[in-house]
C-alpha cells in the first residue's frame, strides 16, 4: 500500500520545512542504525517541536494509516528506532525537544525533553552538584526519549538499577494522538495502575514518551577506578563478592571483559592495556561521599591478591587515569564494529551461573563452529554478558545465535537484558516465551495501538 495523495503536504504544511525531510540524502541518517545492520526506508522523517505537535502528527498519521517509528538518538543496538524497507512508514525523530525543563536539586528530581541528549541531561544534573546515573557508551548521542522507551541499562545497573527505576513521571502520546501527561515529581505515588512502567521498555511500540521527570541522586565526592585481571570468569565473582562484603554499596561499576575484547580495541584504538596479561579483565568503580573510599579499596584489593583472586591490576591515580582505564571498556563496541560484522547477544543469566554459561556456550561452539571469533564482556554485576560473536565469512548467523540462546535458556536466562528486541530478536522473543506471555504483549498491544501504528514489527511481529 502507497502513501496516500496529498499526506506529505499536510504534513508539510503543519509542520513547516523545519519540521519535515523528503530528501534522499537528508533521510539516510534516520533510516539506517548506527551500526548499518538494519537498513530501511522512510516515507518522509518529522520533526515536531512539541508534543502537541506530535500529537497532531500521530493523528494525521492515522487518518491515512501511515506507520510511525519514533526515534530518538538512533543508538538501538537492536534495531529499534528504524523503519522497515518497505518505505511507506515515517520516522517521527524528537531530536528538536531538546530542552531541560527543570533540575530541582533538593527534590532530586529533574523534568527532561524526549530529545534531550544523555550527556546534556547527566551535565545538567552535574551543575547542581546531583548524579544522573545512567551511563552508556552511546551516551553523547542516545536521547532520554530513547533510553526511557528502550528502558536502557549501561554501566551502573548494579548501583543504581536500570532506567526503569529512575522514572518518576512521564508525558505519553498514545497512538490514538492523545497526549497523557504525567508528569509528576513524587517518589511515592500510588494512586491506580502504575502506567508508566508500560511504557518504559516498550521500544516505541505503545506510545511516543515525549518528556520525562527522572530521580537523581546526590554526587558522590570520591571515586575509585580500578582495572584488574583474573585467571577465570569464577575469580572475577569471587572478586565481586569480596568487593561487596569490604565496600558494601558504594560498588557503582563491576564489568567483565575478556582478553579478546582489549586485544580488538588494543588494535583498532592503539589504546595501551596497563595490566599484565590474564584471559579476563575486571573494571570496577566505587564511589561515595565519605572519605577513607580508597583506603577502603586498597585494602580490598589487597586481600584479593593475598587470596590470588586477582593476577595484576591498577588503581587510577587521578580522573583523568579513571578516564583512560574506561576508554578501554567503552572502546569495545566500536572496535568491534570496526574489525567486522558481528552478532550481538546480550544476555543474562543468575549472577552465579555465568561461569558456567560462558563454559558452556564456549564448549557448544567450538564443537559446532570451530573458528568462531568470540568477543564476550559485559556488566557482570547484572549477569548480564555481551556474548558476541564475530561473523567471519562461511558462518552461519542462525546456527550460532541458536546456540547461544538455547544456552541461556537452559541456564533460566534472558535473550536481551539492556538492548531490547527490537527488530533484531523479535522471532528470538517469540520462540524462548511461552504462549500465554506471548498472548499477553499482543493483548496490550491491541488494546493501545488496534490499527499496528506504532513501530510496527519491533517487539512483535504484528
Ligand atoms: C556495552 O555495554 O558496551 C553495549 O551495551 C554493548 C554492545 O555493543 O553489545
Ligand atoms: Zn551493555
């Protein structure tokens, strides 16, 4: 089916040229995900300036039953935030609402536009001397509409939990182009359904989250960086624990890489590894307003050694030493990319069963696929591990995925712990959720969006 006669016009005409792009050239940027595995087609992309703008374009739209996909900083690492190649769906881009409403420093609070960059919104809080603790390696470029409708997690999932637990209020455009604005300040509210939660997570498949108020946190005074090598994924969850028992919740930060993982950012990025050697790496962080907090690591640490948890390891001595042993984390993705395509899992399993898992997967594949090119790390504080496997020519995608799926499910875990589904897992969904689940998203879906308009084929196939 074509787009009907005369919709771009409206369009245009409603919203001005600012508002609309038709161009080849000017759409390419909105259609295709950052990592260029799922490239689409659009209609056209919008660019409304405010909800109600919004609002009215979600009613315009369906008047002539046009798709929408919303979109924010188009960081999905699932193909979330594109449209399908068929070219008759539109991107509806909030990058134009962009402003920082409100930061009240006593309430701990702050009121945040869809559009708003991740790094605006956390330097906002900064200023007044509060944490907004979501960080992602996208985020100068992820939007608090994206992170809130793709309920992202990122490094400090441990500490402060995912996006979904920093949301006190949110303003929905509903797919019939009703604006719901909940908006609200509270920490604790308890009157009816608690529909925000719906929407956080829901990729853009219920409603169009155009503004947010998020909880902050007072800015911890200290913090401590340290990067360490183990022999094996169980010496690093022995680490953990020690970690937890000596410096209780201050831990913010507990990822795991692998010797693979740095030796492709060592070669894409020419960042230098300040450890000696071990097959697995552990980059933590701690941070807390009280002094003694690297007193109290040191010490940490030095059990760790004496119990030979730990093979090496570094302490940074400055922030700009913190930021050095983080580049080398935040640089796998990207070097990933660079050394070729790669299938994404990100998976999680119970916190104590990743030693087995990554044993497991990595026996099932070097049975199956021998040379298969493994670049596993993650937030292993969540047991949540990017088990990624690098797509050398003559593999087969789907063989591999299947194994390592079939592993996490027989360890009781997720396919998708931060990412989301997406397009990129949406059979993945539909195959490790029993039927009844299943019935249930598609209910909720029909319920909010009866004609399929909102981000059509991400989540569910219909
Ligand atoms: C990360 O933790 O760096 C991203 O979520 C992972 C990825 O690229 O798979
Ligand atoms: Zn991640």
């Amino acid at each position: 089916m074509g787009i009907a006669e005369g919709f771009i016009d409206r369009l245009t005409q409603f919203l001005g040229p600012k508002g609309i792009l038709t161009g080849p050239g000017d759409l390419e940027p909105y259609t295709v995900d950052w990592r260029k595995l799922f490239p689409g087609r659009a209609a056209c992309v919008v660019r409304p300036a405010s909800t109600k703008q919004v609002a009215e374009v979600v009613q315009i739209c369906r008047e002539n039953a046009v798709p929408i996909v919303p979109q924010g900083g188009n960081t999905s690492l699932a193909g979330g935030a594109v449209p399908d190649a068929s070219g008759t769906q539109i991107v509806l881009s909030l990058a134009r609402m962009a402003a920082i409403r409100s930061v009240d420093a006593i309430g701990l609070t702050m009121e945040v536009e869809a559009g708003c960059v991740l790094t605006n919104a956390q330097n906002a809080a900064a200023v007044e001397g509060r944490l907004l603790p979501v960080s992602l390696a996208s985020e100068g470029s992820a939007t608090i509409g994206g992170i809130v409708a793709a309920n992202a997690g990122g490094v400090n999932v441990l500490r402060y939990g995912m996006t979904r637990n920093l949301v006190l209020g949110l303003e929905i455009v509903l797919p019939d182009g009703t604006i719901v604005n909940g908006l609200r300040h509270l920490r604790k509210n308890n009157a009816g359904y608690d529909w925000r939660q719906i929407f956080v997570g829901s990729e853009g498949t219920l409603g169009i989250v155009t503004a947010a108020v998020l909880r902050l946190l007072p800015r911890p005074k200290h913090s401590v960086v340290a990067l360490l090598s183990v022999a094996d994924p169980k010496s690093s969850l022995e680490l953990l624990a020690l970690a937890q028992e000596e410096l209780g919740d201050q831990i913010s930060a507990f990822e795991l890489v692998s010797a693979a993982s740095l030796n492709l950012v060592s070669k894409h990025s020419g960042l230098k590894v300040p450890v000696a050697a071990g097959e697995w790496f552990v980059l933590m962080e701690a941070a807390s307003s009280l002094s003694g907090l690297k007193d109290g690591a040191e010490a940490m640490l030095g059990i760790a050694f004496e119990r030979e948890i730990v093979l090496d390891g570094v302490i940074a001595e400055s922030a700009g030493q913190a930021s050095e042993l983080w580049a080398l984390r935040e640089h796998v993705t990207e070097c990933e990319a660079r050394e070729g395509k790669s299938l994404k899992h990100d998976i999680s399993v119970p916190l104590s069963a990743i030693p087995d898992f990554l044993r497991a997967t990595g026996q099932a594949l070097a049975a199956g696929f021998p040379e298969a090119r493994v670049n596993a790390f993650g937030h292993l504080g969540d047991g949540n591990i990017h088990y990624n496997v690098l797509v050398d020519e003559g593999l087969s995608s789907e063989a591999i995925t299947r194994i390592v799926h079939d592993t996490v499910a027989s360890f009781g875990g997720s396919i998708t712990a931060e990412h989301g589904i997406g397009q990129y897992r949406v059979r993945e969904l539909a195959r490790y959720s029993s039927p009844s689940e299943m019935a249930l998203l598609s209910r909720l879906k029909h319920v909010l969006d009866p004609q399929g308009l909102l981000n059509p084929g991400k989540v569910l196939l219909r």
